[in-house]
C-alpha cells in the first residue's frame, strides 16, 4: 500500500484493541488513526509522538483539543503558518500555511507510550510523508521519539544525529531537521520548554523558511 495515511490501519493489536475499549467509554471520540493535517505542499513538517487520549484521538486533528494544542498552534499563527491561533475543533475553519502536522504513530497508545515495535509499523507511513517533501523543507521533531522516527523513516541510524532542543541536523536530499522539547503540559508546567524557547525555534525556521509572496 503506498499511502502516507491509512484510515483503517489495524496493524499494531495493541492500539486497535486500545481504541476499541477508548470507543465504548467516550463513544462520541474520533478513536481511529488520526490523519496528517495542514498543507499538502508545505516546506515545514512538523512530527509529533501520538494522539493525545482527549485531544486528537477525540476531535480526529493532530494537537487539536489537547494541551499541547495550546502552545503550538499560537507559535504556529504568530510566525504566519496558521490561520487562527487557537485550534479546538476540527471543523473550527483553523488553516495551515506552508505547513503540515503528523505524528510519528497514528494511533492512540495506551499512557501515552508506544512500544518499539509500534513506532517501526508506523514507520512507512512517515517515511513516505518525508520522500514527499521538497529539498529546502524542514523538518520539525518534538521530542526524542519523533526524532528518532523521522531518522528511521530516512534509513538513518538513530545516533547518526544527536536529539537536543534546538539542535540542527542536515539530511538527505537537502532537508534540514530541527529538534524542540515536546509542547506537552508536563514539560511546559515545568518550565523545560518555555514559550519564548519554543518562539526562538520558529525564528530559526522562519530564517530558513521565508513566508511566501501571495
């Protein structure tokens, strides 16, 4: 199947099972694979870990609902690649500019933790989100796991670049990726990501990535 996303994907018995017992208690949530979200042309991928129980595993859109949403879809609109800066439901009219969200496992994992194996199943469907981008695109990782999947997907090894919030990493093809702390609660509660140490990330893509001329 050469497909970036697959709506029906039941590959890993654990997230499918998972989302099925999710289903029965909150009926009403999207609890199936959520899709990539935002421009199909875009020069800025940005990777997360996996729907969040409350968030994109209820409203079907990535960091949509959740937490995690906050801080980065009003980064996202203050440096011009989103429309609103809020995002709270999928039908909300909420637009990406040059960029597009994903997540380096589609599914919802129980605590939030997938294993090893899940993220290597998932794997394909990064991989070729990533043969789709153009050669000046970035890469954005939030997080060691999604950096390592963006490398997996790259058939790279994985100390073959270093995770560290800010770091930049040149890859194949002329891509560039670029690591930050994951925008989740726990991490900007305690204060290891704060908004003007995400906001210093986006400058730098911004620096790489010029708004577009309308």
């Amino acid at each position: 199947m050469n497909r970036t996303f697959d709506p029906a994907c039941q590959r890993c018995p654990r997230l499918a099972s998972f989302l099925r017992e999710v289903k029965r208690n909150h009926p009403d949530y999207h609890c199936a694979p959520v899709a990539p979200f935002g421009d199909a042309a875009a020069r800025l991928l940005i990777v997360g870990l996996a729907p969040g129980l409350h968030g994109a595993n209820a409203t079907g859109r990535p960091f949509t609902g959740d937490y995690a949403g906050i801080l980065l879809y009003d980064t996202l609109h203050r440096y011009g690649f989103g429309s609103a800066p809020q995002s709270v439901a999928a039908s909300d009219g909420l637009k990406l500019i040059d960029c597009r969200i994903t997540n380096a496992v589609k599914c919802l994992p129980p605590e939030n933790k997938p294993t090893t194996a899940e993220i290597r199943e998932c794997n394909g469907y990064l991989a070729r989100e990533l043969a789709g981008l153009r050669e000046d695109s970035v890469i954005l990782a939030l997080g060691t796991i999604a950096h390592n999947a963006v490398l997996r997907a790259l058939g790279l090894k994985q100390g073959a670049c270093r995770f560290g919030h800010g770091a930049e990493h040149a890859l194949p093809g002329g891509l560039q990726l670029i690591d930050s702390y994951h925008c989740s609660r726990y991490n900007t509660q305690t204060r290891r990501l704060t908004e003007s140490m995400f906001h210093a990330v986006f400058e730098r893509i911004r620096e790489r990535l010029p708004a577009r001329r309308r």
